[in-house]
C-alpha cells in the first residue's frame, strides 16, 4: 500500500507511465560507478551484482587527492582539513556531473563502487518512481519514469532526517512525503537504521520524501538540470566540505525555500535501498577514504538496512537456490 501525504490529487494524472525502471539502467539514461581503478576486487563484485540482477554499469575511475593541483581546489576548502581523501572523493565525483553535463546525459545514477541492494531493487523502484512522480506538477506528462520535478534523487544513504525538523523550517508547512506500507523489502523494527525514529511509524514504512540533507553519497541519481546545479554550487561556486555534506547543504538550501540560492529540488527514499557493503575479508579493506585501524577479519560480508542482500546471494542467483535474507 501506498499514498501521498499532501493535498494534490493523484487520480487527476491522466498521463501514460513510463514503466522503463526495469531496463539496464533502472529507467536513467546512464548508471556510473566511482571507484580507484585499483580496487578491482569492488569491480568484479559490482559487475556481477548488477549482471545478475539485470542492469549495466559504467565504472568511472577515481581520483587520489594528491593528484590535485592547489589551483583546481575550490574557493574556500583548506586542503589540508579536508584531508587528501575527501579532496580525491570530491573530484571523482565531480567528474562524473562534468561529464553529465558535457553530454546533455538526460538523468544518471550515480554510485559508490562497494554498494549493495535487494535482490528486488526493480520492485522497489517501480514504487519510488511512482513516489518521485507524485512530487510533479498537476497535468505535466513526465519523460522520466521518476518524474521530471528533481534535480537530485537521493537513493542511498546513511541517514536522513525529515526537512520539517531542521531549525530553518519551523513553523513552515511540512513538505509532503509519499508513503509505501507494508514494504516487506524493509528490515523489521531493531534491524532498520538511520536518523529517523522508525518506531513511530508503522513497521515496514518506506518514504519518498524531500531532502533535509542526508548523509553519505552511496547513490544518487542527477537530472540535466541537477548536475548543472551541482557542478556550480560544488565547484566553480565553492565548495562547503565533503562531497556528502556539500551536496546535502545544496538539498539542504533547496528545502528551505530559500529564493537567493539555486532552490535545488532534491527527493529521498528512506530507509536507502542502495547501501555500503562490509565484504568478507580484511576490515581494514572497507573504505578507501577512511583510514581503519581494526585488523580483524570478517568471515560473512554485510550489509545494513538490505534484506535480500545480493552481494550476499550471488550463489544462489547463479545457482537458482532460494534467496537468502539478513535479517
């Protein structure tokens, strides 16, 4: 079950959906995944995912910080608080919205190299798409299956706070969210995580909602529009920090209503259904922007807030054995 919480009648759209969700690349025009070319242990495992799971995606190669002349840092940002790391994860990323906007790419999805997800992702996206369109004007007939109303579409994250609790926005109307019921995709009350009290709502809730800033850039889809907004506010403008934290400051803004910024239109699903995968194997080999001293060794990967992990079910999808849950 399913509804928007706002005063916009669904039943006036008379507009033919565009159910391309389910293609090889999830209804965008482009799937791009970040990574150091190195890591070649997160690109073999992200191509299998994706191939098993039916849908194709373009690596594009990170980038070391050191790399980075003094020149091409942004107005603002002391390199050496923002640490080589975070510089380096910034420009990948950037060079992944260039390119978007070098190509008149439609919309693209974005992800980190060690994301994981449901073995139902496309299910999933059949009813945030549905979510994403209900955030359009009355009448509009949309080119993309999500809508034509977002610049960002935040599908992955750590956490995410709805925009109504920000201090900026007190005593301002609420945002609408779009709500999906009995989401059986959604780990039960103890196994969920995030910045949202899930035991408020009922068990098994999902939202589509405007952004109040979340953390963590796992994945997130950009329109056209999007990535000129991002290119200029996260590097010819500025830059206000992380990649992450800039991009959620851009939502951020975009959510107070603020008419002197670029009023960015950013939607979130929350819980995430793309999230960061803890492989098998070293601890120490889980981040490639965070050091981590642990030297433990972990015997079964995992992964939050995905039931039917397919990273942890790549056997059996090649295998046809019965799927797996976490949780």
């Amino acid at each position: 079950m399913a509804g928007l919480l706002a005063t916009r009648q669904a039943s006036r759209r008379v507009y033919i959906v565009n159910d391309s969700v389910t293609n090889h690349t999830l209804g965008f025009s482009k799937i791009f995944a970040i990574g150091l070319p190195e890591r070649t242990d997160k690109r073999d495992a992200l191509a299998l995912t994706s191939a098993l799971t039916g849908f194709h995606v373009e690596f594009v190669d990170g980038v070391r910080g050191e790399s980075i002349p003094d020149q091409a840092v942004p107005f603002r940002v002391d390199r050496k608080a923002l640490l080589e790391t975070n510089l380096g994860s910034w420009r990948g990323h950037m060079n992944v919205i260039r390119r978007i906007v070098e190509e008149n790419i439609e919309s693209a999805l974005i992800l980190e190299d060690d994301m994981d997800w449901d073995v139902r992702l496309k299910t999933q996206l059949k009813q945030i798409a549905k979510g994403a369109r209900h955030f359009m004007s009355p009448g509009k007939a949309p080119s993309s299956p999500y809508g034509d109303s977002w610049d960002v579409l935040w599908l992955g994250h750590c956490g995410e706070i709805f925009p109504e609790v920000l201090p900026e926005n007190e005593g301002k109307p609420k945002h609408p969210k779009y709500t999906i019921l009995n989401d059986q995709t959604v780990p039960p009350f103890g196994k969920v995580t995030g910045l949202v009290d899930f035991a408020q709502y009922p068990e098994f809730t999902r939202w589509v909602h405007v952004s109040g800033g979340p953390i963590c850039s796992f994945a997130y889809a950009v329109s056209q529009a999007g990535a000129r907004k991002v290119l200029f506010d996260l590097s010819i403008d500025h830059l206000g920090g992380p990649f992450d934290n800039a991009l959620a400051g851009l939502c951020r803004d975009g959510a107070s209503g603020n008419l002197d910024g670029l009023q960015a239109k950013c939607l979130t699903v929350t819980p995430p259904v793309f999230f960061h995968h803890r492989a098998k194997g070293p601890i120490t080999s889980d981040s490639d922007i965070q050091a981590i001293t642990n030297t433990d060794m972990r015997e079964k990967g995992t992964t939050e807030n995905i039931r039917w992990s397919a990273r942890n079910n790549l056997k059996n999808m090649m295998l046809g054995l019965e799927i797996e849950s976490q949780f």
